[in-house]
C-alpha cells in the first residue's frame, strides 16, 4: 500500500495520486460490473419495468463517526431511504466525496466500509464515483453526496396527493434517535445508552405494502423529524395533522436529552424510521407486518391526518387532557442541526 | 422576497428558512413537473428503451464566476458530458448544494440561473436537488455535485473495449481553454482574452454519430486534461497513444499562459471538448460532421492509437521532426489544480 496516512491535495488532481487512491481504497471495496469512476458513467443493462425515481443527498455530519453509524453508512441508508418511501424499489446508487486535504486516510475508510455495508443490507450497487480534494481549510474533512436511482414497480402510487381525511399517521419506531445520538457525541456526552436508528428501511417498507394494507403516503422524517415532515405534508394536501402525544414513540435517553438541550423530540431527525399515512381501518395489519420485521419492531399509530380547521394550526399535539397544543414550522436556527 | 443578502445556517436546518430558500430562489428557477425538493424522490413517467447510464460528479473550482461560464453551467454541463462520452442521451439530473454560511445569495442565484441554462441548451431536467449549509470556515462558499441519468439508445455500444490499433484521435476544438481560464483568473490576470471552453456537448456527439462514421470510443479530457485521458484509455486498452505536436489545437492564448505557469496545455481541463478515437478511415467524414456543428469547428485530428511497444512510453508526443517525447502521467501535485 502506498497510500499515506492523510489525504493530500494530489489525490484529487486526477493524476497518479487519484489513481492510487481509486485503486488501492475505493475499488476495492465498491468494486462491481458496472462502477464508473473517474470521468465515465456507468452503464446498465436495462432498467426494469415501472417508473425511474431518482434522488439526491448531501451529508455533511458532524461528527462523521457517531455510535450506531457512520457518514458513509448514513449516506447509503438516506438515499435508500429517500427512494423507498417514494413507493420505489432502489437499484444504483452514486456516491461523491469532497475530502478536506489532511483527512485521515482511515477516516475514509470506514466511512467506505460503511457505506458498501448499507448497501449490502440494501441490496443495491454503487455504479458511480467521484474525489475531489479541496484546500484544509475549505472543507470539513469529508462531505459525501449521493444520488439515488430505483423504480416504481407498476400499479404501485404512493403519495401526499393520496392523503384522505381521516388516514392513521404511523411511526415505525421511536423517534429523534438519530438526531439525539449526533447532538450527544457533538457535546462529548458519551456514555449515555443512545444510538442513531440509521438503517436502511426498503426491506421494512416492502413488508408493509406486501401485506396489502392501503398505504397512501410515506416519508422519512429526515431534516427537522416529524414536524417538518408533518408541516410538509399539510402544505401539499391542505389537511391537518395532529399527533397524539401520549402515543409518540420516544425512548427514555432521547427525551432526557431533548429535555436537557431544550429541543423537542419531534423535532429530531430520524435516519431509519417512516411515517406512514394509510387508510384507518388497515392500521392493525400495517402494524403487524411491521413489528414482523426487526426494524419495525416498535412500530405504533401516532397520530391522524384532519380536515383542516381556520381556527387551529395546521400540525398540533394532542395533550393526553384532550388539549391540542400546536406545532408551528420553526424557522431552523432552532431546529437541531444535525447536518 | 424575504431572502437576506447572505446565506444562514438555518438556510440548512429544514425549517421554514429552508422552505423560503427553496420557494423564493431555488423553484422558481428550477420548476419542471418531476422536480423533488427536500426529502422526497422526483418519480418520472417511464424509461426509454435502452440501457441507462449513471454519473456523478463534484465542482468545487475556485473561482466560481469565471469568463465563459459560473459553478452552475459548469456542473450541468460536465454531467452532460459524461454521459455523452458514454454514449448515452443525457435525460435527467440531480443537483445538490453545499453552501458556506455566509455565502453571498447573489452568487447561488448567478450559479443556479447558470445551471438552468446549460439545462435548457442541453435538453435536459434537473428533477431532484439538495441544500446544506455548513458553518462558516467549514466549506468554501459553494460546492456543487451532480448526479446524471441518461440512454444509451439500443444498438449503441461505444467504449476503450472498441479501440483498435491505428484508430485515429480527434480533439473537437482547442485544448485546455477551461483549465487556462481558471488559472488566469485565479493569479488575477483578466484581460487576457481566455474563456472556458464549459458547454454541453450532447448535440456535437449527436451529430458526430449521425454522420455514420464508425467511432469506437469517446472522452471528455476533464481534469488532467488529454494527458490523463489518454493514460486512462491506455491503461484499459493496452495500446499506446501518439499524440502529433504539429497537430495539437492550442490557442495562443492559452499556449502564452502555460509557458508563463510552466505547465503543459495536454494536461490542461476541458469542459466543453471531447476526445474521439475512431476508424481511421472514416476521420473525413466524422470530423466534416463535428465542423458543421457550432461547437465542433475546429474539429482535428491530435494522434493515434498504437500497438504497445515495451521500449517506448504508453503516451508520448511526436515532434514535427518524428522524435517521440515520453508524456508520463504526473502524480497530481504538478497537474494544474482546477477542482
């Protein structure tokens, strides 16, 4: 091995220096028939019948090593994520790094490491790559951006437009691990029991809609947890969503955490949970499948989508009095920031 | 426009500062029936027939406004590119943003009316994006990474495993515009009369295989320039490549700015050429097709492919006196740095 134990600028000039890395890191551990790096794209022998869904994310957590996770894992899970509660199977995954000159050679490859695992417990392929290194100084040791490309098996239509009134909003876990988890190791709060819920969730999904519950919608509630998500859905389909706070799922160390730092479970990023809106009658089997596959063990109703109401906020919390108390959009400086 | 001059960290965090970024500079610009903002994957109607191609790529050049071109252009049309080199159609792209706090809005809006542009010269759709803001200090005011989607149209096959020995090389145009625009602007020399040479070249490939010309393979000397290219097709093929000095397209300009710099124009980026081998007897006609398109006229022959020879470099240059001039590939260090 010729590599050095840090990242220089070479490695991203596209000389023998990326060569070396590309050949002694990367393919490696990605290696398969399709992969493209360099300047090439990667090409498939055919695209399966249903509708292309395509995707994209970048990942710039800090810190990038976090107990139940990596960036690179992260990266793979968030895109599987992101195509599978489109209602789509994911097939081929992108993978591009932005390295910070200095980057601990070691640091990349665990973060690769995680990255090839994600995508074996996914059952997708990394078919194309990319390093560019920028000055220390003008990055962050390592951003991974991915981009996503599945399908949507025929007669499969999943969506906010298929909302109705009255539908179940369903958790498939508990809430904000993943957020809780980043701000715990970010403040040096080792040693407490949490974990990020990072996993890739096509497997859990495909279970849910194989057992022929009417599912509507899906999402990940990513980048401000369920509230952003739940504000997301109201804006495109006009209804309310009210959650019901004796219901929400959160583990005992997240709400400790939450309640230290002042932020609200709600509002924590998840990185391996859904939310499902499905027609009401269906909940118990949805349910069932569900806690059937280790993912969605804990899997419970959480609340329920509404006609909207002038006189009230379009997301609320039912207080377990009955109250409602509600969840206004925050402007983000007062979200958790995760990424 | 409740937009400020610069960009926040909350710009980033999910929230309403988010959606505001999204909805009041990012849609507008960018609005298509497919297109997926936040978390969601966009869901196209069908694939064509053909097999698909998949790309990424990452821009982090400095500067981000250039003469020719801006990040935006440049990002669309290097994805373009690569999978216009691959032979396939460019269909639709991923366009994911990592902004610095701080970041001047002016700039993203200038780099993101640059993207939609070359989207629109192209043909292409960008269905999905993404937006993280870093601190600042964390990043380097805007980095940009695409992902591209494309068809390769039944029948097509094009690739280094279709070289052959004597297979002429074509440059579609002069060599190295990009990389001595970015240099010279980088040491503050403008006035020179140097410009990118960043465009899409989806529509010249088009017409280079319309001309029924019997091509073999196609690249777009990015970074490292025809050096690096041609190293890469050698060390897949086996087969040597002779680049011919007398032949070379250089502009003056650019040749001016090399010599000043001490670098080399055949290791110079494109962004907007393609290297082109192909049966030697069908040059005339393919390089009449490339002239008759605005972007190829000054279409050339560079250089051939040969059998390997043990006593000789994999890539050299021929000098007009018939000598050969070994051109090694460099470790990356003494490879301009444009990324």
């Amino acid at each position: 091995m010729t590599l050095p134990d840090r990242i220089l600028l070479a490695h991203g000039a596209g000389g023998r220096k990326t060569r070396e890395l590309i050949e002694e890191l990367l393919l490696p551990s990605l290696s398969n028939e399709f992969l493209a790096t360099l300047s090439d794209a990667a090409v498939m022998p055919r695209f399966p019948e249903g509708r292309p869904a395509l995707t994209t994310d970048g990942f710039v957590v800090d810190p990038p090593l976090f107990p139940g996770g990596d960036l690179g894992y992260l990266s793979v899970c968030g895109t599987v994520n992101d195509l599978s509660v489109a209602g789509a199977e994911p097939l081929w995954l992108t993978w591009s790094l932005i390295l910070e000159e200095g980057l601990e050679t070691s640091l990349l490859r665990t973060c690769l490491e995680g990255a090839v695992r994600a995508a074996r417990e996914a059952g997708v392929r990394i078919v194309a790559g990319d390093t560019k290194v920028v000055p220390k100084g003008k990055g962050d040791r390592l951003f991974i951006t991915t981009a996503g490309l599945g399908v949507v098996p025929p007669g499969r239509d999943l969506g906010d437009h298929r909302v109705l009134p009255g539908d179940v909003i369903l958790a498939t876990g508990p809430l904000g691990d993943h957020g809780a988890t980043i701000m715990a190791s970010r403040h040096g709060m080792s040693g407490a029991a949490l974990r990020s819920d990072c996993a890739p969730l096509n497997g859990l999904i495909a279970a849910l809609l194989a057992s022929g519950a009417e599912v509507h919608s899906l999402h990940d509630p990513t980048r401000g947890g369920a509230l952003v998500t739940c504000h997301e859905v109201c804006a495109r389909t006009g209804l309310r969503m009210v959650l019901d706070e004796a219901q929400l799922p959160v583990r005992a160390e997240v709400a400790a955490l939450c309640e230290l730092l002042g932020l609200a479970p709600v509002a924590m990023p998840c990185e391996g949970r859904a939310l499902i809106w499905l027609k009401e009658s269906d909940a118990p089997r949805a349910i069932e499948a569900l806690r059937s596959h280790p993912l969605g063990r804990w899997a419970c109703a959480i609340g329920r989508a509404e006609a909207p109401r002038k006189d009230r906020s379009p997301v609320a919390m039912r207080t377990p009095t009955g109250e409602e108390r509600p969840l206004d959009l925050r402007a983000g400086a007062d979200l958790p920031r995760i990424c």
